[in-house]
C-alpha cells in the first residue's frame, strides 16, 4: 500500500490523505473542512479506481471558488498515483 498526503487548494479542507493500492484508493481522510460531507465521500469511494474519481468529481466547484474538495480529491488521487509509479520505478 502506497500513503501519500494532498495539500489542497481554495479548500476548507487543507489536507487530504489516502492509500492506493495499484490504482484502487482507500482509506481518504480530510482534515478540515466540512465535516458531514467529507465523511461521506470516503465513504462512498473507498475501493474506487483513480479514473472512476476523477470521471465522478473533477470539474465540480464550491460556491464561488473554482473547485471543491471533491474536485480537489480527483486531483490528489491522479497525483498520487503517478507518485506511487515513480516510487516504484525509483
């Protein structure tokens, strides 16, 4: 299992942490943030694959800011898969 923590952007949240195991994410943890809703996205995407993540959340924004902390997670998880390819190649 690959750990790897996100900092995020023009978020309540400021950071998100997961675990990948091959492109599968797991174990999403928010800090920050509102604390119902950012319960539940773990919740629902725990087992995902990093594409499904992205094809669910990218683009979605919060009110006035540019993107939201689901958009931010699409982010963290790509991120962090090309990070666990370059550990792996490393």
């Amino acid at each position: 299992m690959f750990h790897y923590d996100y900092k995020t952007k023009y978020t309540c949240s400021r950071l998100i942490s997961m675990d990948l195991e091959g492109d599968k994410v797991y174990n999403v943890v928010f800090t920050g943030g509102c604390n119902g809703n950012l319960k539940a996205i773990p919740a629902l995407i725990d087992g995902w694959s990093v594409d499904e993540i992205e094809k669910k959340l990218t683009g979605i924004t919060c009110g006035e800011r540019p993107t939201s902390c689901g958009d931010q997670l699409a982010k963290a998880v790509r991120e962090a898969y090309h990070a666990s390819k370059e550990t792996i190649l490393a």
